[in-house]
C-alpha cells in the first residue's frame, strides 16, 4: 500500500450507482485493482452523502448509461418497474430508487483532488447507445477533479447481464488508476 509522505495510506472512494447490480460489480472490480495502491472504500451513492469527500486522494466514480447518459428520475423509475423486474428475472439492487449520482456530485460544490469515471452500458457502438461516463467526467471536472483517465465503458448484453470478462476488465483498469497516480514517498 502506498503511503504519503506523512506515513498516512493513499485513499480512495469509489462511488457507484447501480440498478441490477452490475455497476456495483465493476466497481467493487475497480477497487480490487485500485487495492495495491491505495486503501479503498466502495460505497453506493446513497452511502456517499455520508463520506467527506476531501478525506479521498483519488473518487472514481460511475452508474447506468440509461437514454444515452446519467440516469434520471423516470429513467430509474423505469428500470425499477421494467416487466423483466416484476417477472423476476432482475433482480433490483437496495439503494436503486434513492439518491443519483448526478444528484450526489451536484452536492459537492467546489473541489480538488483526482477522479475518474466510468459506466455500465449495452453493448455496441457509444454513439447509438450513450455513455453516462462522459457525463460523469463532465461533473466531475465541473466540481474541481483533476481526471487521471479517460471516461471508461464496461459492457452488458440486451438482458442486462455483464458481458463476459468485463470484471476483469475492470479491475485491470482499477490496478492502472493506481499506476497513474503520482507516486508518493513510501515510508519503509
């Protein structure tokens, strides 16, 4: 684990929202990988509003692309009451009709630090079905995050289910995250 010049470890908050669970597996994936370099918490967006963000050296965050972006009200709603849900072939995750993520990083006023972002989305090409990610980064910078990677993808089939290898996609990605931070003085 890496530490700061001052001996305490290198943090990092990875912040998801999730309406079937698989952005909540990418980014438990992504905290795997970020894990050899920094000490990661992994909270929904509803546990968020409880976290200081000013704590985090590194907020990656990420949610569902629904209608080409970040979820809405009525798109979460309709994920929520969608006829596979009611057929119980999805399951819903706990935290999916509470607080977005857009709504969160509204909440976060002015800031500083490192993040990055990251969505779930159905695969094909991003012009035809969006990327919530793009729009993520957007706020993010908005807010003060310097971004440390591009916004990235990670790909469900048309049942909503993630694609072969994606979690392992992702915490390859998380692991390369931790590589691009400066690196900080390791106290022996």
């Amino acid at each position: 684990r890496r530490l700061t010049k001052e001996g305490a470890a290198m943090r990092a908050l990875v912040v998801y929202e999730s309406m079937y669970g698989n952005t909540h597996r990418i980014a438990e994936a992504i905290a795997r990988g970020l894990r050899s370099a920094y000490a990661v918490q992994v909270v929904s967006v509803a546990g968020a509003r409880f976290e200081d963000v000013g704590r985090y050296h590194l907020i990656v965050a990420g949610g569902p692309t629904h209608a080409h972006g970040m979820s809405r009200s009525d798109t979460r709603e309709a994920a929520i009451s969608a006829p596979r849900v009611k057929a119980d072939q999805l399951q819903v995750e706990p935290d999916a009709g509470g607080l977005s993520l857009r709504v969160w990083l509204d909440t976060l006023g002015l800031r500083s630090g490192h993040a990055a972002a990251f969505d779930t989305r159905l695969q094909g090409y991003a012009l035809v079905t969006g990327r919530a990610s793009k729009g993520i980064a957007a706020m993010l910078h908005q807010h003060g995050f310097e971004l440390v990677a591009e916004p990235i993808s990670f790909l469900v089939d048309r049942h909503d289910h993630l694609l072969p290898g994606e979690e392992e996609r992702a915490e390859r990605w998380g692991a390369i995250l931790g590589e691009k931070r400066p690196k900080p003085v390791v106290v022996p």
